[in-house]
C-alpha cells in the first residue's frame, strides 16, 4: 500500500490564497512576495494592538490566516521577521516621500511635498505609520539602529539645503536628525491617540518648522502657508 504524496509547499501556499496550481497560477517567486507581504502587515497590526512585546508567532500566523510551515519558509525567527518588517514597510514609507520629493524643482517645496506625503501616508496607512514610528522601539537595539537609519535618511534630505542658507547661520550637525526625530515623535503621539486623521493638518506647522533653519522665519512661514 503507498502512501499518496504530500504537497509541496507551493501548493500549500497556492490554496491558501484561494487560488489554483493550473496554467494560470503565479510563479513560486510571486506567491513568496505575496505571503511575505501577508506576514509583514501581520505583525505591523499584531504589534499595533498587543505592543512589540506581545508579538508571538502564533498571533501574527492567526491574523496572516498562515501555516507555521509557510512563515519558517520565510523567516529564519521571530527577530529577522521583525527586522524584515521594518525593511519593508519603511521602504513603502520611504517610496511615498521620495516620489513627492522628485516631483518637485526646488529644494522648499520638495520638502513641503515630502512632509505632506508623509502625513498623508500616516493618515491613510495609520496601523504600518505607528509600527514604524512607535512600535519599533521596543524591538531591541538592531529594530531601534533601523529607525535610526531611516531618520538619518529624511535627515540627510534636509541637508540638502544647507547651501542655499545665505545670510543664515548653518545649523548644528545633530539639528536636521534632531528635527526629523522629533516630527517622527509628534506623528507617532497622534497615532497612539487614535488620531490620525488630525495628521494633514499639521503641515503647514511643521513645513514652517523644517524650513526655518535654512530661509529664515517669514520666508519659511510664507513658503508653508502659501
């Protein structure tokens, strides 16, 4: 008497998207994205509603509607899962600001863009903007040197307008991390809130806040408001 085969995994992961192994199914690759893209809005949401700390593989499976066989083709731990979360939803995060930030000629109003890009993004995306803002603190040190790494970035943006401060003292080397930590700071209190929608509406504020350093008060207070 033999024993009929066992699926393979691709199979597995096929019929838990509902779909089918013919002609028409996705490629081995594309279902991997697809599940891994699963998993990581899993745990933003698992961490959301129980804290980084209550994360467990269990949880993030239930609200993934996964197998544990799935996630271990995935991840190698629970940490490279959150590692890997971070990685990914700070690039849809990052993505967001960088195609506002292109679309823009001069250095002001690409940081307007980009700020106003990223309120909206909160706004709309409330549960991955809180993972990335707040959550991740809790993640141990190579989560929070991530976080770190992405402000360092959206820091490194602001510099970028430190040549046209003419007539302006230049800021302090630590000022521009400084002010991107601290609008990461504020977005994330209102989230905690559970107000996200307040969020666009702190633009004109915050642009002024940005801007100040390099064109001065009025102008900043102008360019923000206009």
């Amino acid at each position: 008497m033999t024993s009929e085969p066992r699926p393979s995994r691709f199979a597995d992961q096929v019929a838990s998207l509902g779909l089918s192994t013919g002609l028409t199914a996705p490629s081995p690759e594309i279902i991997d994205e697809i599940q891994r893209g699963r998993v990581v809005d899993a745990l933003a949401a698992t961490a959301v509603e129980h804290g980084y700390a209550g994360v467990t593989v269990e949880r993030v499976l239930r609200h993934a509607h996964m197998s544990a066989r799935t996630f271990y083709a995935l991840f190698d731990s629970l940490e490279d899962w959150g590692h890997a979360a971070y990685r990914d939803l700070g690039c849809r995060f990052q993505a967001a600001l960088e195609a506002a930030w292109r679309r823009e000629d001069e250095w002001p109003s690409a940081v307007r863009a980009a700020i106003a890009a990223g309120l909206a993004f909160a706004a709309k995306e409330p549960v991955t903007a809180q993972f990335l803002a707040v959550e991740v603190r809790a993640g141990g040190p190579e989560a929070r040197a991530l976080q770190a790494a992405s402000i360092e970035r959206l820091a490194a943006k602001l510099r970028e307008g430190r040549s046209r401060c003419h007539g302006v003292a230049a800021p302090n080397r630590f000022a521009e991390w400084v002010l991107v930590a601290g609008l990461v700071s504020l977005v994330g209190d209102r989230l905690l809130a559970g107000r996200p929608h307040e969020l666009p509406a702190l633009e004109p504020e915050l642009v002024e806040l940005a801007l100040a350093p390099c064109l001065g008060a009025e102008p900043a207070r102008r360019l923000a408001r206009g």
